[in-house]
C-alpha cells in the first residue's frame, strides 16, 4: 500500500482519547476516537465550516475486545492525492474513507450513512485497500 502515515499513537483500548491526522495537503482530516465504550472514525471536511464532521464508522465496542489490557498501535495514513484515509490498528486496516466518492469502509459496516450526508458505502470489501495502490494513485 502507497500511504503517507501523519498520526501514530499508542493507545488501551477503553481508555478515552483520539488520535488526529490531517491529510498532507490540509484540505481533509480523519481522526480515530475511544470514548471508553466504543472506537468510532470519523471523516472531517475543513471546506464545510461550522460542523466538519462528513462521516463516522463504528469501529469496535470495548466490551468485545478480549486483548484490551495490550496497548495498540493506531496509525492514520493518507493517499498521497489527500483524498482517502485508512485506519491502521497493530498493522490491520479497520475502515478507509475515500473523500472524493464520499464512501466509508468499515469491518463492522456500522453505522449506516446518513441520508442527507451524500456519502455512500460502511460496508467492508478488501477491494477499498486497492484505493492506496500505486496504480490507483496514478489514474
């Protein structure tokens, strides 16, 4: 995968806290949060103004997570066009946003888009990783 990594974080799982990372060209930013009870990623557009928030993936419930006594990596990367952002949890891609088709990926597939919000997608496909390829990169 062809990513520019702009936040890396220890964490414990169930102990609140976010990691943020904008993306190289500043337009977008993605940040992972812990509220103690469940991880959620979310998709921020500076563009909008007032409430940047465009989209939110649920990424786990800490009660269901048996390891969360071990710290975690999180790791947020970007494409180098700043248009899709990947979660990276100990090395393992969790929910991808693409800013441009305004589609989100995520292992839970939670929460549906909202409908008003234009975005699309929640629904895990390893195809969402191919968006950091090289090939993808240069089209």
């Amino acid at each position: 995968m062809a990513i520019v990594v702009t936040a890396t974080e220890m964490i414990r799982v169930g102990e609140a806290g976010h990691v943020e990372a904008e993306a190289p060209d500043g337009t977008y930013a993605a940040v992972f949060e812990d509220d103690g009870d469940t991880g959620y990623f979310y998709a921020l557009d500076f563009a909008r103004g007032g409430q940047p928030i465009e989209n939110a993936l649920h990424i786990y419930n800490v009660a269901d997570i048996a390891d969360r006594h071990i710290p975690s990596e999180v790791k947020i990367g970007w494409s180098v066009d700043s248009t899709k952002a990947i979660l990276l949890i100990n090395e393992t891609p969790h929910a991808v946003f693409d800013f441009a088709a305004r589609r989100g990926y995520c292992r839970s597939g939670f929460p549906p888009p909202a409908e008003d919000s234009g975005w699309s997608g929640h629904a895990w496909s390893d195809g969402a990783l191919e968006l950091f390829s090289k090939k993808a990169l240069n089209s």
